[in-house]
C-alpha cells in the first residue's frame, strides 16, 4: 500500500517569495517597511499582518489571506486609506534641481541633474509619493489616473512586475556605486599612508605631525574595514518603521 506524505512547508524565503509576487511592488512603505520584500518577508516570519497594504486593496487582502489560509481583514487604517492609483508631477517653473526627489525614487522614475529642471517619467512612476515630502519648494503634487478603480483594478501585474524590476535595478545600481566608492576611498587612504610614511621628518615638531597624519588615515582605514565587515554581515532585522499614512 501507497503511503501519502503531505508536503513539507516552504520556508520562510520561499514563502516570502510567493508573498511579494502578490504584492503591488509601489515599493510606498505605507505598510511600515522599506519595500515590498521586507513586508513579504514579515508576513512570512508571521511578524506582519495581511492588511497594511493600501495600494493592494481589499483585492491585495484577498490574495494574501488565501495563500496564508488567514480570514479576510479590513485595510488597517494606519498604514492608509485604500485610493484610486496617482502619479507624480513636478511643477517644473518651481523646481531648484537639488535632487532629493531622484534621491527618493525607489523606482527612478524622475530625471534631471544637480540645478537643472527634474521631470517625472509617468509610465515609470508607481504613485508611491515618497517624493513629495522631500521637496523643500514643494513643487511636486500626486494626480489621480486610475478614475474610481482602486487596487489592483487601478494597476496590472505587468505593471507590477515591471516596477520591481526597476527596483531592483536601483538597488543593485546603489549596492555598486557605493561599493566602487569605498573602493577608491581605501585606495586613496592606502596611498596617502604611503606618502606620509615615506615622510622624513627633521624635528620632534614634524615627528610629531607625521604620526598625527598616520593615526588620523589609520583610523579611517578602520573605519571603512568596520564598515565592510558589517556589509558582510548585517545585523538580524529590526523592527518595521512606523507606517507612511496617505496624505
């Protein structure tokens, strides 16, 4: 006779996977977390709740409540109200160029440069408005697109999957940026180490003031080995941030 096994449970990445894929990917962090994949991740590690997700819905709850085998909840007010889909505007004869909205962009969906005009790419943008606040001159505004449609009825899995991959793409743009600037930093202090150790002082006064350089460059290479060490190895997660209510 023919045993049957039931299967074994995912993991919590697994799980967390199947999560974010029912997830709008706005990336707005009205949910209390910096993304979608940390909130995914949350609700599989049973550490986050169903409803925090204004962009997803009544719909969005649905689907997360089925997979989880979970009862249906209202939105949770805090984290928002459930909206009809908005998309970023910058009022561009009000725009200084100081680039804390490209900053803010989880999506990069706003181009410009230092003192020029920015403007926003429309298809791009998830109306996540984490822009807005930002804006020192308050030149950027959210415009509804979607008319009533709410949710997922205001926004496709296409487009979805499309907006985590921009995110993703941002994300490991920054992670090489700023590695490849730590990496010329450390080359530059390692050469001034040299410079300065090569230094032949005549006098205590410039003894003196060769081992203040070396301590104040050994020091900073230090820092930058701490630093790495613990890019190598991040601390366990820590709580969600408060959530972003809508505005």
């Amino acid at each position: 006779m023919t045993v049957s096994h039931p299967a074994p449970p995912l993991s919590d990445s697994l799980l967390a996977d199947e999560l974010e894929n029912l997830l709008p990917q706005t990336q707005c962090t009205k949910c209390g977390y910096n993304g979608c994949r940390p909130y995914a991740e949350a609700m599989a590690a049973g550490t986050a709740e169903i409803n925090q997700c204004p962009p997803g819905g009544a719909q969005g709850i649905v689907m997360l409540a089925g997979r989880l085998g979970k009862k249906v909840i209202p939105l949770n007010p805090v984290n928002g109200l459930e909206r009809p889909r908005s998309i970023a505007y910058i009022d561009e004869s009000l725009c200084i160029g100081c680039t804390l909205c490209i900053q803010a962009c989880p999506v990069d969906a706003i181009v410009g440069a230092a003192k020029q005009m920015h403007t926003v790419v429309t298809s791009l943008c998830t109306g996540c408005d984490l822009c807005v606040a930002p804006c020192p001159v308050d030149c950027i505004v959210m415009y509804p697109i979607s008319g009533e449609a709410t949710g997922w009825d205001a926004w496709s899995q296409a487009e979805a999957d499309a907006a985590r991959a921009r995110h993703d793409f941002r994300t490991a743009r920054l992670q090489r940026e700023a590695q490849e600037n730590d990496a010329r930093l450390a080359a530059k202090a390692v050469s001034k180490m040299q410079e300065v150790t090569q230094e032949n002082p005549v006098s205590p006064e410039e003894l003196a003031e060769k081992e203040r350089k070396r301590a104040i460059i050994a020091a900073a290479m230090e820092r930058a080995r701490a630093k790495a060490a613990a890019a190598a190895n991040p601390p366990a997660p820590a709580e969600p941030d408060s959530p972003k209510k809508d505005a």
